[in-house]
C-alpha cells in the first residue's frame, strides 16, 4: 500500500500496529490520530446498521477512549437519516440505506473498500446440516454431519 501511495505522489510514514491494539488506537482521537489505516470489518449479523450505525455515527465518538468509528465521521444530517433508516423496515430499510451508503461514499468518502469476499462451498450429497452465516462468512462447523 505505502508504494502504490507514494507512485501516487503521496508522502508517507507507516506505523505497524499490533492487532491487539489496532481498533483501540485506530478509534481514539488523542492516540490514533492517522489519516489512513488499513482494517477490516465483518458483520455480525445481516443488516446495513452493523457497517453504517455501527463505523460511522458521530455521536458514538468518546472524547476520551476509543470507538468503531475510525474515520471520525460526525454529520448530524447523516446521522438523522441513519436514524431513519434503521426505524424502517423491509425492502424500504435496504432502500434507505442503500441510498445513504451512496450519499456518504460521495460526499464523505470515509472508506476505500479493498476487498469484498465472495465465497464458494461445493458441499457433497452426503453432508448434512451445512449451515453458512452470510453476515461474517463462516460455516457452523459443529453443526455439520455425513450421512
């Protein structure tokens, strides 16, 4: 990353963070004060509130400590149509934050996606109880049998 952003004319110093530390610092403002991280995210369950509430309202920024909020994004108009989104429902909740997602990504920019997986299982016939969690990506390996 440091050389393609120096190819780009970008003058940078890298700091390794141990993972153990990397959303702690990343997310204080007095110990993690960097303008750019790499990190990554998995849900924890389907829905648009675990990326967009979760990284990027404001008004979960301590003034001491740190949040998932990395970017320090803090919009009050945004915050208020988070709000509205996650009041909603159904097909009219995906909308909203599908809309809300390309608001922010044009106005804020507070990502650059890097990697969107996209798994593939081939499961034999005989496997049984094959249970995948599209949120974060795993199989429940304890639920799994052969027939």
């Amino acid at each position: 990353m440091r050389y393609n952003l120096e190819q780009a004319g970008f003058k940078v110093k890298t700091e390794v963070v141990p993972t153990s530390q990397l959303f702690s610092r990343s997310g204080d403002k007095k110990n993690g004060n960097y303008d750019l991280i790499r990190q990554g995210w998995q849900a924890d369950y389907p829905d648009p509130r675990n990326f967009i509430n979760v990284l990027l309202d404001g008004r979960q920024i301590p003034d001491s400590g740190s949040s998932n909020n990395a970017s320090f994004m803090h919009d009050a108009k945004f915050e208020t149509l988070m709000d509205k989104a996650d009041a909603m429902s159904g097909d009219a909740r995906n909308k909203a934050y599908g809309a809300l997602d390309i608001q922010i990504m044009k106005q804020f920019a507070p990502w650059a996606p890097l990697i969107n997986a996209s798994n593939r299982f081939l499961i034999s016939a005989r496997v049984k109880n094959f249970v995948y969690n599209q949120a974060n990506t795993y199989v429940a390996l304890n639920a799994l049998s052969v027939k």
